[in-house]
C-alpha cells in the first residue's frame, strides 16, 4: 500500500557555499563541486511543492544569505502565502539586510550560535560572535513583523557546560525567548576530519550527567519564564545521542509523508537524517519523485524505524 505524502514543508539547502570555516562543519568544501539551481528552477519548485500541499518554505545551507537571488525566493514563496524561514549564521546580515529580507516575506529566523564570544568564535571564526549578536538585535527591531527570531546552538565538549548560563544570558540581556539545541553530528565533517577533531566535540559518556543537569536546569528555567525550547522529550534525549544509541521516534517517523529536503543542485531526500538521494529535479518533477518507489522506501523505513536514527530539529515536532 502506497503511503500519502503531503509536501506540507520543504527544507531547501539552497547553497553549499559558507563565508565561515566553523570547524564542526566541513559543508562548504562540497561547495566546489555544486552547480546551484537557477532561480527559475527554484520557482518551478516552489510551485510544484505548492501543488502537493506546501505550507512552509525553510532556507539553509551553507549559508542561505550567499544566494544572489535570496531575495527573490523569499517574495515568490510569500505570494503562495507560505510562511518562510531561514537557518543562517547572522554575519551578513546588517540592519538593510535585516529590513530587505523582512519585506521580502522572512517570518522566522534561525541564528546560529555556539555560547559565549570565546567559544563560539573559537569555532566559528574571530569577531562572528558580535556579527551575529547584532543581526539578532537587527531582526529584533523588526520582531513584529517575524514569527520568532531563534538561536539554533550545537551541543559539543566546547559548549555543554555552559547551555543553561548561555541560555539565560541571552533570554536576560537580550530579550532572546525562542531557542533550539541539537547534538554534534559527524556527518557535518568529512571522515578524515572528524578524526583529527572528534575530541573536540564529542562529549564523553564520565561527563553526560553534567550535560543532563544542563537541560534540565534549562527545562525548568522555560518553566518559570516561558521560553520556546524543543520539548523535554526531544532534550532529554540529547544525552543518549552521544552514546551512539540509534534515536528513532517511539511510533516510527513521519517527517517524509510531510514534507522533504532538496539539495542546492536539485537532490531530493526524504529526510537529511538519512541522506539517500530518492531523485534530481533536474531530471524529473518533485511529484513524480515523492511518488516514486525509492521515496516510498524511505517513508517505510522511517514508519518502521529503520532509519539510523537522528535528532534534528524536525524531531521534536514529532512528539
């Protein structure tokens, strides 16, 4: 039986190329070898994703504000109505930026950031810390017009100590209410890479208690003021990521019946949690490739938690 598939979200990487080197991410080295769809084909997308039920358009990367055309993206999805958003690390994004990309259509932004200034610019390059900082202030000027204004922070050895201070910092000083938290994934780096660096950002199993009592000081902290964190299901297993315990969704996942991912040359995947490329649209149409059998594959495998387990952002949703 051929399950349903309702493109309700798109998660388009809509550039590999990066103006950092942050050193848990070797993304933008695949960059050199990216031919990125043209604008034209990125509106046949948004088109054909409309058709099969699109509701929100999410832009990352790389990093998404290197698209010459990001602008023009953001427009076309906003005359379907959908609700757009976009994963950035900040640093080119000044305050026209900030104002061009809200009356483009921008209702949500993601900004990443690693903790305070010495480690998040330890891995993400000198004075980014104050880049980003200020395009948060930018698009805070501007909060009435988006949805949210996030800070997206990967959890590694640099940082896990410091989840819950950096959290209330950023929630006190600079009115930062909405937050997501994910584990350090290897597959951000190439093999040879992960294992000059994997000391520096895998959290040891004698340490993981201290990373446990982080997220819970910062679950009962959104208690007491009402901060939007990814659920205490979703957090709590955080911990066990780290383990390399296999993290699949209790009642299997359903994230590709709902949406899918496409890659800056046109690769259609299921899901960037398992990286099977399921068509090109290049070649053929999303609605073709969604109703083919190796999509149909991957959503039986994600409903019967064969995947090999993830805990990106998507998941949380799930609960």
């Amino acid at each position: 039986m051929k399950n349903k598939v309702s493109i309700k979200r798109l998660n388009l990487l809509i550039s590999k190329r990066c103006n950092l080197h942050c050193r848990m991410c070797d993304y933008r080295l695949g960059s050199l070898f990216t031919k990125e769809l043209t604008i034209d084909q990125i509106k046949d997308l948004i088109h054909d994703a409309v058709d099969l039920g699109l509701e929100q358009l999410e832009l990352s990367g790389g990093e998404p504000m290197l698209y010459k055309d990001i602008y023009k993206v953001i427009e076309y999805g906003k005359s379907f109505g959908l609700k757009i958003m976009m994963m950035t690390n900040g640093v080119l994004i000044g305050e026209d930026e900030v104002e061009k990309l809200v009356f483009s259509g921008l209702q949500g932004v993601v900004i990443s950031l690693e903790g305070f200034e010495e480690i998040n610019d330890k891995i993400r390059g000198l004075g980014n810390y104050e880049k980003a900082i200020n395009a948060i202030k930018g698009f805070q000027k501007q909060k009435k017009h988006m949805d949210f204004i996030k800070v997206g922070i990967t959890i590694s050895q640099y940082n896990y100590r410091q989840l819950f201070s950096f959290t209330k910092y950023l929630f006190e000083k600079l009115g930062i209410s909405c937050f997501s938290y994910n584990p350090f994934n290897k597959e951000m780096l190439h093999k040879a890479n992960f294992l000059k660096r994997e000391e520096e950002f895998i959290i040891p199993p004698d340490s993981l208690s201290e990373l446990e009592e982080e997220i819970e000081k910062i679950i009962d902290y959104s208690k007491s003021v009402n901060l939007d964190i990814p659920n205490t299901n979703f957090l709590r297993k955080i911990p066990n990521y780290f383990t390399n315990e296999v993290v699949v969704p209790e009642r299997g996942c359903t994230v590709p019946l709902n949406g899918c991912s496409v890659d800056a040359s046109g690769k259609v995947y299921a899901c960037w949690g398992e990286p099977v490329v399921t068509g090109d649209l290049t070649e053929t149409s999303l609605q073709n490739i969604i109703n083919s059998a190796k999509y149909q594959t991957q959503c039986e495998r994600a409903l019967k938690r064969l995947w090999r387990g993830c805990l990106t952002a998507c998941y949380t949703d799930i609960h």
